[in-house]
C-alpha cells in the first residue's frame, strides 16, 4: 500500500474494502453547501449504471472548517426505488479523509489517486465538489468508456455561455490543440473519467511538490495523458452551471496560474509538440443537446479600458515580448473607437506564441511577464463580446474555430524560435 497514505483509519478502510471496480473521487473545501447534492447524483448513478461493480466513493478534503466531510459520509439516497428502475441493495463504501500535502486540488487529486491505487481499481473518476447540474449520467459518461477499455481519459465536454471559459477559449483550447494535435475541447473542465492504469502512471510523475498540486492538476492531467500517448475521448455533460464571472473583473491571478501550467507542460513535453504536424478529434460520447445556460455579463468598457492603460504602462514589456511590429499593430487597436474595436484572430495567436516563447527563454520572472499579458487577453476578450453580441451559441464556436485554425497555422512560428 502507497505509503503516503498514512491515516491509520483510511489504511483501515482500505483494508476493509479490500478492491474496488470503480472510484469517483470530489475534492472539497469548505463545500458543505453543495456536495450533498454531487454525492447523491454520484451514487445514484453508480447504483444504476455500474450495478454489479464494486464501487468506492472518496472524498479528498482541504482542511474544511463547515462540516463538508460530516456531510459526505451521512448523504445517503433514502430511496433508491423511488429513482432508479433497478437499484443496488448494498450502499456505496465512502472514504473521507483530509488530504497531505500542499493546499490545492492537486494534492487533493493525489490523494484520490492513490487510493484508487491502493484499491487496484479498473477506472476512475473526479468530480468538482460545487457543481449544481451533475446527474447520474455523468458517472457513466466519465467511467464507461473506460469500463469498456474503449478510452484511458475522459475529458468532459460542456455546452457553456459564449462569454464563459473565456481562458480556455481563446488560450489554453486553441494552443494545447495546435502543440499536441487532439481536439480535446474543455482540457481544463475538472471533472474527468481515468484509467486505475493511468491514475498510477499520474502518481510516478514528480510534480507534487510543484505548482501542479495548489492549481494546475486540470491541465496536467489532460497534457499528461495526451502527450504520453494514452487514449483520449470526451463525453458530453450538458451544461457545467457553476458561479460564473464576468470576464472584465480580475483575473490576473487566475491567468497567471492557468497560462504558467500549460507553458510549463511545453517545456516539458517539446520533444513531443514539435513532432506534431496537424490536429484531429477525438471521440466523443453522449447524446448532445441545447441546454439552458446562465448568462454572463461583461463589462466590454472596463476591459477595453484596461487594455488601454496597459499601453501606456507595459509598453517596453510588450515591445520585448512581441517585437517592434506587432507592437505596432497592438498600438493601432489602441486608438479605435469601442464600437469598432476588433482583435485579430492572427495576431492574437502570434501573441501567445511569442509569450511561451518568453516564458522559455526566461526573458523576465514569469508571474510578472504573464500577469503583463492580462491587458491583452481582456483586449482579445472584448473584441470577441463584441464581434459575437448576435451571434448564437453555434456562431461563438465556429468563430473559436477559426481562432484555433490560426493557431495552427502560427505553430511554425513557435516551432522556428525555440531553441
């Protein structure tokens, strides 16, 4: 048994179960709210869709101060009969325990991982602790492609508001599909089905006491699989509804957490991106449909505004990181008129590459070179509410597809500069 796992009474646990078919791990902090409800959703659709496997539910806690752990292990379905056609008679096994390690989900995710280990379990699956539109179906869109040794990774795929996800939609989607060549639409979702096979190869990698474990385990998980050759797909949720945000508010700090991840994953998986001369999809599961969505609100004169400043106050750093012309070309959006303000795709894409490339070549300390690039990806963002303001919700993404065929196209950029 993995030694890190050294609570006496999840080693108890663990040896009272023995194995396990099927784990589905949540991360939580401070969740008791709304993890009653994931829970339920959770054993519901493992009493109905994996009724004759040995399942496992563990719940992977930061050090919650509201009862999110009591909540878990007391959340039962009262009646099962009354939900499901056919129904297990035997309760799913929990095990809730404070994970070891840096605060973040990836230490909670390796927690997770490594009793899924320890139980020899066959697939795999983690859950976000605060979603309000999990189903049952979910466990078996997450799980049983890989039950049926049909995937190793599973990556969720939402249908979510245009003006939602505006990080992966115009970064981490079209780049991380341009540099390793799957159409892994959401690779940042955080709720994700897994192979017990890949769950260890997870645990043999050394990031754990790195960035990976306080808040880049999403991407890593998805650059991780899909660079090592393992077998990808995506099932269809629905809608992920969570609280969403406006796109013009703050968001330095999460940018600079999700942007250094997948830069840091290029420099570790070069060898691999550079071999890789087109895209394709990857399969997908589940039945889609239009869902409901929350609107976002955006605030496109707050970010235009911040683009502007930004011009004034990191014009050398701009200058550094871009080059003299397309610095240029930054200045002329400066002074259009809001009404008119248009971001190119093309630009935007050479953009990125020449930040992963400063990031590389350590032009500056890297939180203050990303945090320099926040003006820009609001400037971007702005251009898309505005360019997309009638468009429907299949325009918004034909439009991402376009961004992404720039990507593409730009890859050879990157390719040429890295040394």
């Amino acid at each position: 048994m993995n030694s890190i796992i050294s609570r006496q009474e999840v080693r108890d646990s663990i040896g009272r179960i023995g194995s396990a078919d099927i784990v589905v791990g949540i991360p939580s902090y401070n969740n008791a709210r709304t993890i009653g409800h994931v829970v339920r959703a959770i054993q519901a659709g493992l009493a109905k869709y994996f009724p004759d496997r040995k399942c496992v539910l563990v719940n992977s806690d930061g050090g919650s101060r509201d009862g999110t752990m009591d909540v878990v292990r007391s959340t039962r379905i009262e009646d099962q009969a009354a939900i499901l056609v056919h129904h297990r008679t035997d309760s799913v096994p929990v095990i809730a325990t404070a994970y070891e390690g840096i605060p973040g989900k990836g230490s909670a995710f390796r927690t997770i991982f490594q009793i899924a280990d320890a139980l020899d379990a066959k697939a795999c699956a983690v859950v976000d602790s605060d979603l309000r539109s999990i189903t049952p179906e979910w466990v078996e869109l997450l799980i049983k492609p890989v039950i049926r040794d049909e995937a190793e990774f599973v990556a969720p795929l939402y249908h979510r508001h245009k003006f939602d996800g505006t990080i992966t939609n115009s970064i981490v989607y079209p780049l991380t599909r341009a540099l390793y060549g799957k159409s892994v639409r959401q690779p940042i979702g955080g709720d994700f089905g897994f192979s017990g096979k890949l769950a260890r190869f997870y645990l043999s990698k050394d990031v754990w006491e790195t960035d990976v474990a306080r808040f880049g385990v999403d991407i890593w998980m998805t650059t991780t699989a899909v660079a090592n050759g393992f077998n990808v797909s995506q099932s269809f949720l629905g809608a992920k509804i969570h609280d969403t945000k406006d796109p013009g508010a703050d968001l330095s700090a999460m940018l600079y957490q999700v942007v250094s991840a997948t830069f840091g994953l290029m420099e570790d998986y070069a060898a691999v991106w550079k071999q890789v001369k087109s895209t394709e999809p990857v399969r997908t599961y589940g039945f889609q449909y239009a869902v409901g969505l929350e609107q976002v609100n955006v605030n496109v004169e707050r970010m235009l505004g911040i683009f502007r400043e930004g011009l004034r106050n990191l014009r050398e750093i701009w200058i550094a990181v871009v080059g003299q012309g397309d610095f240029g070309e930054i200045e002329l959006l400066g002074r259009a008129g809001n009404d008119v303000f248009r971001f190119p795709r093309n630009l935007w894409s050479r953009i990125i590459y020449d930040y992963a490339l400063a990031f590389h070549h350590k032009k500056l300390p890297a939180e203050h070179l990303i945090k320099s690039l926040t003006p820009l990806y609001l400037g971007r963002t702005a251009s898309f509410v505005l360019e997309m303001r009638d468009a429907d919700q299949a325009g918004a993404e034909a439009e991402i597809e376009r961004l992404c065929e720039e990507f593409e196209k730009n890859k050879v950029h990157l390719q040429n500069n890295w040394k």
